[in-house]
C-alpha cells in the first residue's frame, strides 16, 4: 500500500496551492514570543529531557556532562525541568520543549563533553521559533517610532483654517531668481 | 474501488500500487499536488489538465529567476524615487544633498533613506536640514525650511572632507566574456 499523504485530497484548491505542511517559512523577519524581553524575560524552554545508555561508549560525554555540569546548569536555569532518562540500547539525546509548543531533539552520539555544554546552552538560549533565514538584516517590533509618514505629517495647521486659493501659499519656491525678481532687485539698487 | 472479474483484486485509482510490479510504480498523486502548489493559481486549462500545468510551471520558473535577478536594481531605483520625492517635499534637490552626505562621510544609503523618510519622518528632515545649511554654507542656493518646521541647526563648514571611495560591488557568477583572458598581473600586484 502507498504511504499515506499528509494533503487532504478534497482540499480546495486554493489551500493546496498554500504553503507546504510545514508550520513555518523559508524566511521570515525574526519573532519573539509573546514579546518576552520588553518588561520581563522569561526563559522559553520549559523541558529537557537527556536520554542516555548507562553502558555504550557513544553517551560518555553525556554521562560526564550529567555528573558534572547538569546540576550548577540546573540550578541556575530553575525555572527549567531537567530529566535524565537513562534508556537501554539507544542513541543518546537531548529533547527540548518550549513555550510555543515546539520540540527541538539533538543527537548526542559521539559527543563529548564539551560539545553538550555548547548545545544545551543553545538550547537554554533558544525560543521555540524555528531556524529561519532572514529576510532583512534589520528587525523591530513596531514599524515606526516617529509615527509613519502621512500627507498631513508635515503640513502647516495654518491649512486648517486657510481660504483657498491663498497668495503666500502660492508661491512657486525656486533657488534660481526669477526674472522679475531680478529686475526688481536692479530696480531696488 | 472496482474488483476486477477474474483475480478480484483490488485496484484503487490514482495510487503508486501495482499488483504484479514487485517495485512499486511512482507515487504520481505526490508529484502533481507538488505541481499544483504554484499552478493552482492559473486560469483554464493550466490549473485542469497536468500537461497544462507543467507548461506554465516552466515559465513560472523563468519568471521566477528574472524576478530575482531584477529584484536588486528595482529596488535601488524604487529607493532613489522616494528619496528624491520625500526630498522635493523638503524643497532640497537630491544631487545637493547626496553630495552634501558623502563629503561629511554619512554613508547612508538610498535603501535606508527612504525607509527613514517613510517611518522615521523627523529623522529624516533633522538630515535634510543639516544637508541644507551645509550646502547654504558652501555657496549652493537653497530653499530655506518653514518656519513652522525648521530645526535649529549649528553646523560648520569645516567638518566636510572628501567624499569617501565608493565601495567596489564584486558581481556574482563568471564574467560577461569568458574568452577574454585575464590580464598579467604587474610585479607590484603580486
């Protein structure tokens, strides 16, 4: 039997034609959940979960890391729950979850010790949002701080009360002297 | 579903199953949802029919790859025609005032002018204004601010210099002429 598809087959056209089953894009601007950081931070990985072999020679770094490392990590991280599950016969690996409900799984075979510290702080440091290339290098929460650029923005509040048409407003403003201002001026000297 | 008469075996329309084919046929329903993903969005007989669709995906990614040669140099050009716009409102030309930015070393470019012009209003008249008493002071004419909207600028003549070299854009991909050689490099160049 085929496998089975993931696409609904009645679905309409115009959904099929959406973006893939994936629950992100390629590129995007970066996110933040929640807007965690404008008054208070709060860590987003809510679980850590180290599965490890108590005999194979592949989970000695995390064996290692778990007797030396986990407890200062965990005790300065208490917001986060740690697990140290160890599982008979399997690959060793690091399992996060976060906030926004995402799972992140690090295989941690053949890492040492050193290694591990680097990816479990990673992960410590990491939203749930996904790994996405960006589409500019700049980013912000608001679009604009100044207030975004209207006809009206720079327009003089003398128009509020103004009968048009209006002579001093009228005036074609030019660097170049016109010709009767020149002559004006030899007039004036 | 249809059995058929003498094996009654069960056939499914449209599946990658084959009774007899010890390898499984090519799973087509996969390919042609992938293709309707960008040729859902044609008209008639491109969006109905496979052979359709296939066309017009062809084209689709010529059109692709123009768009994203031509991306770059639009968007210079967009950024320039809003810098100029947003600097007419000002009363300031754009020529004096690009020059005026490069002398006193302000590298900002188009792109980012006109997203200041466009979200950051005061910011971007705060630099037409500097850009306007540098030039006044340099002997360019220039149309002074409304007094409604003017700042207060305290500037001097000698904080410009010569403007800065332009950076150098390495183009991606082999050159326009490969047939040319390169020339010899000179014993100072090595």
């Amino acid at each position: 039997m085929p496998a089975l598809p993931r696409v609904d087959r009645l679905k309409p056209i115009y959904t099929a034609a959406k973006a893939l089953n994936f629950g992100w894009r390629f590129s995007d601007f970066l996110k933040i959940p929640n807007y965690n950081g404008i008054s208070r931070y709060t860590n987003q990985l809510h679980r850590v979960t180290f599965r490890f072999c108590k005999q194979s020679e592949d989970s000695v770094g995390v064996r290692n890391f778990i007797e030396e490392r986990l407890v200062e990590i965990g005790k300065q991280n208490p917001s986060v729950v740690i697990y140290a599950q160890p599982v008979r016969n399997t690959t060793p690996t690091i399992r996060a979850e976060y906030g926004n409900g995402r799972q992140l799984q690090i295989n941690a075979k053949n890492l040492s010790m050193d290694d591990i510290t680097k990816d479990v702080h990673l992960l410590f440091s990491r939203s749930g949002n996904p790994v996405t290339k960006l589409e500019s290098r700049q980013s912000a929460l608001v679009p604009s701080i100044q207030g975004q650029w209207t006809p009206i923005t720079w327009l003089s509040t003398a128009m509020n009360t103004e009968n048009l048409p209006n002579k001093n407003l009228s005036t074609f403003k030019s660097c170049k002297t016109s010709a009767t201002e020149y002559l004006q001026q030899k007039n004036a000297e | 579903m249809r059995l058929s008469s003498i094996l009654s075996l069960r056939r499914i329309v449209n599946s990658g199953f084959h009774p007899f084919q010890v390898i499984p046929k090519p799973d087509m329903w996969r390919k042609r949802e992938q293709l309707q993903q960008f040729t859902a969005w044609q008209y008639a007989s491109e969006r109905t029919t496979v052979k359709g669709a296939y066309r017009k995906q062809d084209k689709l990614f010529h059109y692709l790859n123009m768009q994203r040669e031509d991306e770059k140099l639009t968007e210079k050009y967009h950024a320039e025609q809003r810098v100029s716009t947003a600097l007419a409102e000002h009363d300031m030309e754009y020529s004096k005032f690009k020059s005026i930015l490069s002398k006193s070393h302000i590298l900002l470019d188009n792109i980012v002018l006109a997203q200041l012009a466009i979200y950051e209003p005061r910011s971007f008249k705060s630099l037409v204004s500097f850009a306007k008493e540098l030039a006044r002071q340099e002997g360019m004419s220039v149309i002074p601010d409304d007094a409604e909207f003017s700042y207060d600028v305290h500037v001097d003549n000698s904080i410009l210099r010569d403007p800065l070299p332009r950076a150098v854009e390495y183009p991606r991909g082999a050159a326009e002429n490969h047939t040319n050689k390169p020339r010899k490099l000179r014993p100072d160049e090595f």
